[in-house]
C-alpha cells in the first residue's frame, strides 16, 4: 500500500485546510467534486501549489480592466491554467510588458519587501501612455537583479518626465493652430491618436502651401497664365473645406503630369533623332518655355525626317563602300533642314549603283547557263557592286578551267564505278569556292581516272585476245565501255568453269555416297540422304557435310535420350528411337532434348515396364591375334603437319577421334581403328608375353584445355569476324570443346581460287588453338594481332568487289572466296594476287616465338596498300 493510500481521507477530515482555502475565496466544493470526495497528501500539496499561484494571477490582474472577468472563474483554482494562458493572449496585446516582467517575479518574491517593490514597480508601469511601452520594455532586463530597484526607479522617473514633456508639446500644438483660426477641441487617446489628430490639421495648411509651389514650379514655366489662374484659385478656397482643397491639388498634378509628359517625348524624339544621326537646327533638347511652338512645327518635320532617313540608309552604304566620307554630301548628311539638297545627290549616287549591278548580273546569267552556282556572286552584287565587278571579271578564269574539267568529267568511262564521284566532283566545281589547289587537285584526278581507264581497257584487251588463242572465241572485241567488257569476259569464263564446277560437285556426291553406303551399313536410315543427292547435289553436299558433326556424337546423344523417362510417352519414345538413325533428323532431336524433358515431366507413367530400345551403329569386329612375332611392334606417333593438306587432315582426324572403349571384348575392335593413321612414323615398343589384350593402335585421349578467359575471349572474337562463331561449343564440364573448334577451322583450309592470306591466316588459328601449357596467355595475344588486322583487310575486300560490280555480303569467308573468283576473272592491274593454297611451312604449334613472327608477316601482308590507288 503507497503513502498516499496511507492518508487518504475525506473533506470532512480535513476542515483545517478547506476553512482556509474558503477564507481565501475559493470553492472548496469544487475542488471536493474534483477529487471525488476523497483526498490524499500529495493531493493537498497540488492544491496548495494551485491556490498560491491563483493568488498571484489575481495581483496581476488587478493591474489590468481584466479583473472581474477572470476572478470569478479563479475561485477553481482547477481553472489556473486556463485563465493563465487568456491572460496572456489578452495582455500579449494591450499590456506586452507584464509577461517579460513576470519572468523575473519568483526573484523578487523571495521577501515580502521586495515582492512590495515588484508590484509598486507594475504599478507605474500600468499608469504609462502606450507610447511608453517600448520604454518598459527596455527596463525588464534590470528586473533579473532587486538589488538594483532604485536604477530601475530613476529610469521610470525619465519615462514620466517624458510623457510630461509630450504633453506640453502637444498643448503647444494645439494654441498654433488655434491662432491661426481653427476651432480644435482637446484631442482625446492616447499620445499618438492625439498628436495624430494635430497633425492632420497640421497637413491641410501644408497641403495648401504645396499646392501654390507647385503651380509656380510646375506650371508656370510652360503657360505663365494658367499659372496666375489656378494660384487665384488656391487662395480663394477655405481651408476647412478639405474636399475642393483635393480635387484642385488633384487637377494641379494631372497639368503638371501632362505637360511634363509632352516635354519628355519632345525630348525623346529628339535625343533619337540625334542618337541615329539627324538634328532640325542643330536643336537636341527643348525647354519648357518651347513645347508650344515645338508641337506645332512637329508634324512638317517629322515628314521631312522619314524622308531623309531613307536616303540616309542608301547614303552610308554607298559611302562606305566607295569611300565617299570625304565627299561634300557629308555635310548635308543627317540635317533635316537640307533635305531636299541631300535627296538629288543621293539618287545620282543610286544611278550609277544600278549600272554596275546591271553588268555583274550579265556575266552570272551567262555562267549559270553550265551549271556554276553563282548565288554568293549575286550576294557580292548588292553589297558593293564596284569591287564585286573587278573580282568576278578575275574568276572568270577559274570559271574557264572548270567548265573545261567538267567536259572531261562527262566523257569519263564510269560503267565499272565512280559515277557518283564524277557527279560530286562535278558538284563541286559548280558550287565549290574555285581556288588554284581545288582546279589542280581535280585535273590531277581526271588525268589518274583516265589513265586507269586505259590501263584497264588494255588489260581486257590482252586477256580477249587469251581467249581467243584458247579458242573460246573468235569474235574482235568491239565494247563502248569497260562495264560490258567485262560482261564478255565473263561469259567466256562462266562458259568454261560451268563445266568444271558440275565436273566437281559430281565427284562430291560420288565420294559422299560411299560414305552413305558405309553408314547404312552400320544400321543408319539414309533413304532421304540418298534422294536429296540424286536430287539437289548442293543441298545434299551442304545437310551432308552439317550431319557429320552430328553422327560422331551420336552415343552421347543416345545417352542422353536413355536417361529420360519414356515410360510417360511410348509412342514419342519409339518415334524417337526410329528417328535417331535419320542422320538429317538427329540434328533436330538434339536441339529437342530440353523439350522433350518438360514434355515428358507433364505427363503421367504410362507403361512401367518400358524401356527405351537403345541404338547404335554396328561396326564390323576383326579379331586381333595373339602376337608372336620377334620384331618388335610399331606404336604410332603424330608429326606436326607442315602443309595446307596436312593441316586440314590432321585438324579433321583429331577433331574426330574418339577413345576406343569396348569392356566386355578387349580383342574386339573396328577396321577403321587397325587401320594406319597418316602422318604417323613407326616407334619400337619391346614386345610382350602375355597375349595382347587391347588394339595395336592405341592413342592416348587428348586432353581437353582447361578454359582460359583471356584465350577464349580472343577466339570469340575473331570468329565473329570471320563468321564463325558456331565454333565456340562448350561440353557439359564446362571446357572448349577443341575438336569441333578445330575441325569448323579446317572446312576453310586450302579452298581455290582464293587469296593466300586467307589460307595463312586460318592455318596459323589452327597452330594457336588452346592447349594445356602455360603459353595461353601469349596464344591470345596473337590471336588479338590477327583480329586486329581483320576489319581493314575485310574493307579492302569489299572495295575490291565494289570495283568488280560485286557487292559484299559482310560474311568474311564468303566475301574472300566471292573475291578470289572475281580476282581470277578480272585481277587488278598492280601486282598479282595469289589465289592458290597456302603450302609454307609453318612453325610447331609449341614454338610460340617462329609463330609470332609468322603472325607478324601475316599482319603485315593484310595492310598492303593498293597498287597506284587501283582496285
């Protein structure tokens, strides 16, 4: 149980406090019903504290008119706060002052005395005019100290010596105005409503002095008798009658404003008269004595101003251009009252203009008829046609010589290209600034233009004059332009290599239907294979050159369809395992594995017993006897490829090797795999006792390079470059698939007609695929030097096709076998262009340091610059 709960207890109890709390006049039944008729110490503290400071807001109430109002509501003491903060409000506007003196009351109720002294002090606060209070509000500080009462007593002595002076004054006031004949009764308020009141008699008598002022000073010096008329006037009017008193100070000011205002713009139109150079009498400024007169001559003279303006215009155009400043007209020039003088010598002037613009405009008229764009001429013209003349009779010359190239231009041959630089150039003579450099630059252009035209036709002309030794015509040549020169030269070349092409897209399709006969051998369907080949031989080169990739990767294929859930869709199942030995539809069926998994993930078991019928080709065994023989056995080693031949061998045969895996018959093991590798030079392996075991021809899995950022960054981008992009695979670990890389490398090798450096460059990609040294790093670098020097090369062949008629495609090894066809058929006049396959050596793929000069050769030969500037 707290203390408070200790005493609690009712009123009844306590008849000691509430007697006195009565006494003091306050409602002690108001405060029972607010404790609820039950009472506790702390309780009795409140109310004590409540009553105290109830007692203090009523002393200062009692300062105030607010007295009664708020101590009624005060005998609740519950009702201080409330009461506290309308005074406050209250007295924050009619007496600011009390409530920063009251912050320092608790100072000075700390004894009786000095509590006396505060309220004598707020008091004689209360007693002062309003105009005091900023006074009393200067004192308040000093009230943080008591001890200083009788400094504040003295400084509140200045504040009623003050107000006793203000009011001396203010009687003072009123005995003037009284004197001088107004009847005023006492002004009533405080100081500042009474000295208000005075003042405002005070201004009606001021009002009227000003209003004679200003006659005299505003008036009277444009019209003197306007002037004496409104003074008359001024002194007539009672001073009481303070309304006829406005309304004639009111016309007063708009004269004064009017007449003002006219004087300024009479001086505005002159000081802009003279600002653009023209004066009437060399007057700039009037003064008010002549604003009459002025508005009377204006309309005449602004008449003869826009006159002169016009001519002065024309004047200082021709002045300036033919230096005419010193000229007698100059000192009319500007001077209104001259202006008809200055208007005869203006239009000789103009006269003479007219006929020099006359001639130029005769010779452009004459120059436009070619084609020159002469506009600026024209510009020239109407600037100043004196020295415009002299000039154009000079260009003349130029103009002579390029209407001379341009007769050159037109009889160019431009059949094989250049007609729109013939159009530009053209362009440019007719519009371009003719300058020495512009005209030597351009002869120089038609002199190389036709000299290659020359040359060119020349060219044609022998190889004709081949193929009529060969016999493949015997017609003269007789061609208007280069353009169907060439035309005839191809069609002697397509009629020839028509042949040759069937001739070896024949022995294509015979050699890959071998293959299909060994494929169907091994179990594969190649039905459809073999229709499209008796069909479309190029189609079937193109599905059966892509499929190839496929087939070798069929187990892994087959491994993954194995591992799926075909109990869900048999029928799909069976489909696919029919579908697996079409080498055409086994393309897809790969790219179909991720659908197939959702599709089959969809659906519910539909036979549990099923299993996948999994197939794969046969391949015909050749069982390997025990070897007895006393020589020793030859195990084979790979030499590194030296040719254009050997290099696309060995790129084909290691991309497709795969390691020889058979657990239940180790004796067991295809033709193909006991059949000698190419390139493989025999080594002695000490012979064994016990019976062999595994294949003669065994070879270690090459090991697949871990990715290297760097190098496969590179590879990436060079493969965009060259179109090849596909190569990049990746296998399930993650790794460079190398073989695909290598063997998508080695389809490009050794192709004629084609430029050699083409070949040089894939070969030396083949020389830099990743391995699993330490050298990766400086692989990638040659490989970037490479890639490097791609895109300017890849330029070069496209203005070598354009040269040609021949439009590239974008597709780099396209583009360089399109180029090496047109090469074959039409080669450029500068040195030739070898078209055969690249058959140099090359270094080991190990010896990075004979590769990298064999990269620099390489980029040094792909930034040839072009014979003479001849494609």
């Amino acid at each position: 149980m707290s203390s408070d709960e200790a005493t609690s207890s009712s009123f009844e109890n306590l008849e000691e406090y509430t007697s006195s709390w009565s006494e003091k006049g306050y409602d002690t039944d108001a405060i029972s019903n607010h404790f609820s008729h039950g009472i506790t110490l702390s309780d009795i503290e409140q109310v004590e504290s409540l009553i105290q400071k109830c007692d203090v807001l009523k002393k200062r109430l009692s300062l105030t008119a607010q007295e009664e109002q708020y101590r009624t509501r005060l005998t609740n003491p519950f009702n201080f706060e409330i009461v506290e903060k309308e005074f406050i409000e209250w007295s924050s506007i009619h007496s600011p002052w009390e409530s920063a003196c009251y912050r320092y009351y608790s100072l000075w109720a700390s004894t009786s005395e000095n509590e006396g002294l505060y309220w004598n002090l707020m008091t004689k606060f209360t007693l002062f005019d309003e105009s005091s209070w900023p006074a009393i509000q200067l004192l308040t500080p000093f009230l943080a100290e008591p001890d200083t009462y009788e400094n504040i007593l003295l400084e509140v002595s200045k504040i009623e010596e003050s107000e006793a002076r203000q009011r001396k004054m203010l009687d003072e006031a009123l005995i003037i105005l009284r004197e001088q004949g107004f009847s005023i009764p006492t002004p009533k308020g405080n100081f500042i409503k009474q000295l208000s009141q005075i003042e405002h008699y005070q201004a009606i008598l001021d009002r009227r002095e000003y209003i004679l002022l200003e006659i005299k000073n505003s008036i009277q010096s444009f019209d003197p008798i306007l002037s004496e008329t409104l003074e008359k006037r001024a002194h007539d009017l009672e001073v009481d009658d303070e309304q006829s008193l406005q309304k004639l100070e009111k016309n007063i000011q708009t004269i004064s404003h009017h007449l003002k205002e006219r004087l300024a713009e009479m001086n505005v139109i002159l000081a802009n008269w003279n600002n653009l150079g023209f004066t009437y009498n060399s007057t700039i400024q009037i003064q008010p004595s002549d604003l009459l007169e002025w508005e009377h001559m204006l309309p005449e003279i602004e008449q003869s101003f826009n006159i002169h303006s016009t001519a002065m215009d024309r004047w200082e155009t021709i002045s300036k251009a033919w230096g005419l400043e010193a000229d007698e007209i100059h000192n009319i020039a500007g001077k209104l009252e001259h202006t008809d003088t200055f208007l005869e010598k203006i239009e000789g002037l103009e006269q003479e203009w007219t006929n020099l613009e006359l001639q130029i405009a005769s010779i452009i008229e004459h120059w436009e008829q070619y084609g020159f764009d002469l506009d600026i001429w024209r510009y020239k013209a109407t600037e100043e046609p004196r020295s415009a003349l002299t000039e154009l009779t000079q260009y003349v010359q130029s103009l002579e010589k390029a209407s001379q190239l341009m007769d050159l231009f037109f009889n160019l041959d431009t059949s094989l290209g250049g007609e729109e630089e013939v159009e530009q150039r053209t362009t440019i003579l007719q519009t371009a600034d003719l300058d020495a450099d512009i005209l030597s630059e351009m002869e120089d252009w038609v002199e190389k233009r036709t000299l290659r035209n020359t040359r060119h036709r020349r060219m044609l002309e022998r190889e004709w004059r081949n193929s009529i030794r060969e016999g493949k015509t015997t017609k003269e040549p007789n061609f208007s332009d280069l353009y169907s020169f060439e035309q005839g030269i191809a069609t002697l070349e397509r009629q020839g290599q028509n042949h040759q092409l069937e001739t070896s897209s024949l022995k294509v399709v015979e050699t890959a239907r071998h293959e299909i006969q060994t494929l169907e051998s091994q179990g594969w369907n190649v039905s459809e294979l073999a229709i499209l080949a008796d069909e479309n031989s190029k189609e079937f080169i193109r599905q059966f050159a892509s499929s190839r990739s496929v087939i070798s990767n069929i187990s892994k294929i087959q491994r993954r369809l194995s591992a799926l859930d075909w109990r869900r869709d048999v029928t799909k199942g069976l489909e696919i395992s029919e579908m697996v030995r079409n080498p055409l539809a086994l393309k897809d069926i790969e790219t179909q594995i991720p659908a197939l998994i959702r599709h089959l993930a969809s659906r519910p078991i539909e036979e549990e017993e099923f299993r996948y019928p999994l197939w794969s080709p046969t391949q015909r065994p050749v069982l390997l006897p025990q070897n007895e023989s006393r020589h020793p056995l030859m195990k084979p080693v790979t030499t590194q490829p030296r040719t254009t031949l050997e290099d696309a061998q060995e790129a084909i045969l290691e991309a497709m090797e795969e390691e020889v895996e058979s657990p239940e018959s180790p004796k067991l093991v295809s033709e193909e795999e006991v059949k000698p590798k190419p390139q493989q030079k025999p080594v002695e392996i000490k012979p064994q006792d016990e019976p062999i075991q595994k294949p003669v021809e065994t070879k270690q899995p090459i090991p697949e390079a871990q990715p290297n950022p760097r190098l496969l960054t590179s590879f990436q981008t060079i493969l965009e470059r060259l179109a090849l992009s596909q190569g990049m695979v990746f296998n399930t670990q993650g790794t460079l698939d190398t073989k695909h890389l290598r063997r998508t490398l080695a389809e490009h090798v050794g192709i004629e007609p084609r430029d050699v450096r083409v070949d040089r460059m894939i070969r030396l990609l083949l020389r830099l695929l990743p391995s699993d040294d330490s050298s990766n790093d400086q692989r990638a670098v040659l490989i970037d030097k490479i890639g490097e020097a791609v895109p300017k090369y890849q330029q070069w062949i496209r203005m070598r096709l354009e040269a040609r008629h021949s439009g590239a495609t974008g597709n780099f090894l396209e583009d360089s076998l399109q180029l090496g066809a047109a090469l074959e058929r039409t080669p450029g006049p500068g040195v030739k262009v070898p078209l055969s396959a690249d058959t140099t050596p090359l270094p080991d793929s190990s010896n990075l340091e004979d590769l990298e000069k064999s990269v620099h050769r390489l980029v040094e030969a792909l930034d040839l610059n072009t014979a003479g500037g001849v494609n």
